[in-house]
C-alpha cells in the first residue's frame, strides 16, 4: 500500500469504516485521529456544555481550542498540524450561509438537536452525533431547519483563517445522514 495516501483517500468516507476511527490522541495527525478528538470532546459534556449560549439576532460560537502546531502530530519531514476546536449554537432558523473553509479540513460534529447541510450534491440531516468530515475547498451551507435549538462542535485543522462566501444554490434531492 502507497504510505503516501490519507486514511480518507484509502478508506473513502471514513465514518463509513468503523475499524479505522481511533480514539484522541494528545496531537492528532491523520483525519481518524481528528474525528475522534471531536467524538471524545462531544461525549465530555462537561468541556462545553456551560459555555453554550444562544443568540436570536447573530450566531453565536466560541472557539474551544487552539493549537497553533500540535507537536508531535508530524511524521517524519513533515510540519506539525495546528488545529482549532469551535463551539457553535443554532436557533431555529439559523444559517452559516454557503461557504467553504479555504485550506483547512474539517470534522462537523452535531452534539443537541438537528442540523441540515445542503451541498451541491444534496442535502442531508444530521441528528445529534452526526459527524461530517470535508476536505480543503468543500462548500456547504448548514442551517438549524427545526423548531428545537442546536449545538455543533469543528474541528479545523490546520486552524481556520478563511471562510470564503458562496452564491446559493438550489441542491438535488435529499440523503439521509448516516449517524457516527
């Protein structure tokens, strides 16, 4: 097997390869890793459950964690991965707007309530412990569709320093999400 291939290029969606998802480690380096640093953060309540706020007029968020360059994340000749831990709430009616995370990677982790995404390719429901992992450039609009309140952990990685906007767009039919 090519060493030089991400477990997401050999597995496909990794939440779909269960064997692959591997507990946190202290610096994660491969995108296993980084979904299991959101599960691990997500199953903790006491980590973010008393920061959560809800803010009728603007979204509101709370960066959770940031590690500029997590050491020991880099294998050999390579540099060490920084990565940032967002908290974000949605009120019913809420939307990101389209967007894509510029040149970082990504784990949405849906922790209380329902989030839709819509991509170009469909839309999809994510209940609580839903995870979406995307990579560098994936554009997606995600917004909080039902009556209940929601609350979402990111992990970005390296850490998020742009988030350009995208039109809008009408998406295909809708798929249903697959629960992590």
């Amino acid at each position: 097997m090519n060493s030089s291939h991400s477990d997401l290029q050999i597995a496909g969606d990794i939440l779909e390869v269960q064997h692959l998802l591997q507990p946190a480690r202290e610096h994660p380096a491969t995108v296993a890793e980084f979904a299991g640093l959101a599960r691990s953060i997500a199953a903790d309540r006491s980590q973010w459950a008393h920061l959560v706020q809800y803010d009728a007029v603007s979204r509101w968020y709370h960066r959770l964690r940031t590690v500029p360059q997590a050491l020991g994340s880099a294998r050999a000749g390579e540099a060490p991965i920084g990565y940032e831990v967002w908290l974000l709430s949605w009120v019913p009616g809420q939307g990101s707007g389209a967007h894509d995370h510029g040149a970082s990677s990504g784990i949405l982790t849906v922790l209380d309530g329902e989030l839709t995404e819509h991509t170009e390719r469909g839309v999809r429901s994510l209940a609580a412990g839903s995870q979406r992992v995307f990579a560098p450039g994936y554009a997606h609009d995600v917004v909080n569709d039902s009556l209940e309140p929601a609350v979402s952990l990111h992990v970005y990685y390296p850490g998020l320093t742009d988030m350009p906007m995208h039109p809008a767009q009408s998406p295909p039919a809708t798929q249903d999400a697959v629960p992590a």
